[in-house]
C-alpha cells in the first residue's frame, strides 16, 4: 500500500514538473571570451533565459531596473524570467565592452 501511494506521489511531481518546463520555455546564452553569445535574442514574454559563464573569470548580467546577477563564477549560471514585451540592455559590469540585448516580442 505505501508503495503504491510513493508511486502514485512520485508520478503527479513528474507530471507536474513537465507542465511547468512546457510552460517556461528557457533560452540560453553563454558567456565566452568576454562576449554573450549569441549578443542579441529575440524570446517572447514568460521565456526564462539562462546565462551560463563558460569563462575563466568572473562576468555579470546587469540591466539597470530590471536585474543585476552579482558576479556569475566560471561554471554558473544565472537565470531571470522575462515578463514583459520591450527591449532590455544588459551587459556585464566587470568588462564595460561586453554587451548584450533582448527583444521581448509578444507571440
């Protein structure tokens, strides 16, 4: 009996968890040789973006007024969910050359 209602829990998380990934689709920027690649993205409102730092030093992610990930460590990532539709400038406060934008576009 226990064993059939841990199953049954663990099949509605699973179940759970698929709707919510469906639902939060993620795009994805690297950070390589101080540049995000790709250096422009087009996702629509909801879109998680994910940055992950494939650098040997430190980088950011910093929109003024609308995030600011701290330094982002080799290795890491940081992730924001976008809520609205515009443009968003961001760029990495270590290495002023390094820049970067989103258009949230309405689908």
């Amino acid at each position: 009996m226990r064993l059939s209602l841990g199953v049954a829990i663990l099949g509605a998380v699973l179940i759970g968890s698929a709707v919510t990934a469906a639902e939060s689709p993620v795009a994805s920027v690297e950070m390589r040789q101080e540049t995000y690649v790709p250096d422009h993205l087009t996702v629509a409102p909801g879109t998680t973006v994910e940055w992950t730092n494939h650098d040997s030093m430190p980088h950011s992610v910093t929109a003024d007024g609308k995030f600011d990930s701290g330094p982002i460590m080799p290795g890491k990532k940081f992730r924001w969910t976008v809520k609205e539709a515009g443009n968003v400038d961001y760029r990495c406060i270590f290495h002023p050359s390094m820049t970067a934008s989103l258009t949230v576009a309405k689908p």
